[in-house]
C-alpha cells in the first residue's frame, strides 16, 4: 500500500482522532473549542491534529492566535468512502 494510505489509516485508528475529524467534518473549528468537545486536554489535541494534518485529512488556517481546521480534500474523500458502507 502506499504511504499516504498508511499513514491516514493509523491516523484514523485512534477513536480520539476520529472524535476530533468528525467534530470538523461540520465545518472548520478552532483548535481551542476541541479539547471540551472530545473531552481530552488541550496538548493532547494538539498532538492529535498534528498526527491528523501529517497524514493529510486535514487542512489548517492561522487567524491571529487562533489555528483554525477544516477537512482537507483527502479527508472529505475518505468520509464519503466510510459513508457508503453505512
């Protein structure tokens, strides 16, 4: 398999990860509003999204002091590829 694939399926794995990408999926958020939404603290969720933008699902916007997240194109790919097997 490639790479890039490896790398979002390890991304993916983690239920916390997922938690966080489908906090996003609704539209772009403030990594300051995650850690209360996903109930973890505010490093980990920085570890978190760094693991999520290495592996290329999502995208970030700096506004100031706030880092602000979106899914990235690869990232909507896989959530309408995890859908159809719903």
């Amino acid at each position: 398999m490639k790479k890039a694939i490896l790398n979002a399926l390890r991304a993916l794995a983690d239920p916390t990860r997922l938690s966080i990408l489908m906090r996003i999926r609704q539209g772009e958020m403030c990594a300051c509003e995650l850690p209360k939404k996903v109930r973890v603290s505010q490093p980990a969720v920085s570890q978190h999204l760094s693991v999520l933008f290495s592996a290329g699902l999502v995208k970030l916007r700096i506004d100031g002091r706030r880092r602000l997240y979106r899914l990235s194109v690869r990232g909507r790919r896989i959530f309408a590829n995890l859908e159809r097997w719903e």
